[in-house]
C-alpha cells in the first residue's frame, strides 16, 4: 500500500494493485487526491453501478469532492474526483469533456477498480473491450483488484493499453474465512439447503449480516421471497437499489439475497455469512463474492 501511495503521488508511472479483499486498495489515490493532487482531477471508471455508493461514502470520509459523471460540471469546475460508469466512457460528450481536461493536464490519473472485471465480462459486455485508450492518454493509470492470476495480467494490460506497468502484489488470502462446499443433487436440494444454512445462521448469529448469492434474478427474487428478505440485482432503479443497501449498512436488514452485483465493491464490515445458491459463474467470482464476508476480522464461512 506504501508503494502504491507513493507511485500516485508521483504520477509518472502507472501500476497495477493486487491485495486481499477488505485490504483499502482504493486508498493509496483516494490519499494522493486529498493531500497531493492541487486542484488535478483523479477519473474512476466503475464496472458495476453498485460499486458508486462506496467510493461515495469515502470520499467523503476523506473530505474530498466528487461528482458522479451524470451530471458533471466544465472541465473548468472539474471535482478532486470524477466518479464515471464505463458504459458512459462510449459518450461522445464523454470524449469531448475528457478531451478538454487532458488538454489543461488537469487528469491526475485513471482509476480502475476491480479491473478483473474487464476480462470476466467482456463475453456479454462489449464495451469491456473498449478502454484501450486509458493508457493511451499520457495519463497515469491504476489497476485495483484483489482477483487476477498471473497468467491474465498481459491480457489486462493489453485491454486497458498498457506498456510494462509496474506490478503490486500481495498474497489475496483471507484465513479468517471458512470455504465450505456442499455437492447435491438437484436444484431443489440445493435450495433446502441455503434455506437451512440461512436459518441457522439466523439462529446462531441474529445480528449479523448475511449475503445469498445466485446466478439469475429469477432465483434471486424467489429466495427472497422466501426468506422475507430484500432482493437487490442489476435490473433495480439506482434509488431502489441504494435505499435497500442502506438499510442493509444500518442494520435495518440484515440480509440480502443478490446477484454478482454486490461481489465487487460492496464493502460492510459485519457481513458474517456468505452462501451462494449453486455454482458461482467462475473461481474469480467466487472469490470476490466470499470476499464481501469477515471484513470486520472475524471468523465467516463462506
């Protein structure tokens, strides 16, 4: 993290960041922006909507300024931190406004967070194959992720246009969660069995946070219905969806049942339990999924 603050203060080189789920990687720019940038603008390119309420939140922990690039103001009122979907990078308006800061240097660099993202969704996500101009813009960028193998970090480098960035990298593992596997027959066992696994951890842990993972809003939408529990997947308006984390965060509910929209990005410190309903769609999905458990340190199966 040191090394990673430091090559954002100096701007000149830019790195890819690989730790541990829940270990602050969005912190080493988030510092660079509120103590060292003067006035330069840090552009973070989120994958997932649901990613936009935590980066949110700490800016202004950080005291820092922020808009959401909905609404952006000139290039001349540009914020320390411009906070962009990268659907709307295809935006002509987009090119033009980025165009205009690049050309006053006021970029400090671009952000990508959970760049891993690139790679696992570029099959159903055509714009995922369109960012090679981020490192084409003498601009520094960064990489975040917790869950990239050593054999995909060319292929990344070459999605985001990058020439020999410098590499950071920690070991990803979490040792306070349990990795817990059942194999059984049937959808309709493996429903009994999230059910009973939901309920025990209810039973045995009433205050803490637990998460349903599955892989199709259908499934998503009938556990929920089931457990009497929120639903949150990608098909929900940004106002519903933000209104049901919150409750989520401030212990109204306590659990959600969700898609892979809530595997990255989502960071609450007493989500307890994790259970996916079947198979995740691919290890690295596993991974950032049982990731969003045991971030308070304590011990969380997943």
């Amino acid at each position: 993290q040191a090394q990673a603050t430091q090559l954002c203060i100096e701007k000149e080189r830019s790195f890819l960041l690989v730790t541990p789920t829940g270990s602050g990687k969005t912190y080493p720019p988030l510092i660079a922006s509120r103590w060292y940038d003067k006035g330069s603008t840090t552009v973070w390119l989120l994958p997932m909507l649901s990613m936009r309420e935590q980066l949110v939140k700490r800016c202004k922990e950080q005291g820092l300024s922020f808009e959401l690039y909905d609404t952006p103001s000139t290039p001349l009122n540009a914020p320390s931190n411009l906070i962009v979907s990268i659907e709307s990078t295809a935006k002509e308006e987009f090119t033009r406004y980025l165009e205009q800061l690049c050309a006053t240097q006021s970029i400090a660099r671009f952000v990508l967070d959970e760049a891993h993202l690139l790679l696992t969704h570029e099959s159903f996500r055509p714009i995922m194959n369109t960012l090679s101009w981020a490192g084409q813009k003498s601009v520094q960028v960064v990489l975040l992720t917790a869950t990239l193998p050593v054999n995909l970090v060319e292929r990344l480098f070459e999605a985001t246009g990058l020439v020999a960035p410098i590499v950071l990298r920690m070991t990803t593992e979490r040792r306070n969660i349990s990795i817990n596997v059942s194999v059984l027959d049937g959808s309709s066992a493996v429903r009994e069995e999230v059910i009973s696994r939901f309920q025990k951890a209810r039973e045995s842990h009433p205050t803490h946070r637990i998460l349903i993972f599955s892989r199709s809003k259908s499934e998503v939408e009938s556990l929920a219905t089931s457990l009497k529990i929120p639903s949150v997947h990608g098909s929900l308006e940004q106002d519903v969806m933000q209104s049901i984390l919150q409750s989520f965060r401030d212990g109204t509910e306590l659990a959600l049942s969700c898609t892979t929209c809530l595997g990255v990005g989502f960071d609450v410190p007493d989500v307890s339990f994790v259970i996916h309903a079947g198979l995740p769609w691919d290890l690295l999905s596993y991974a950032q999924e049982a990731g969003r458990a045991g971030r308070s340190k304590q011990f969380s199966p997943a």
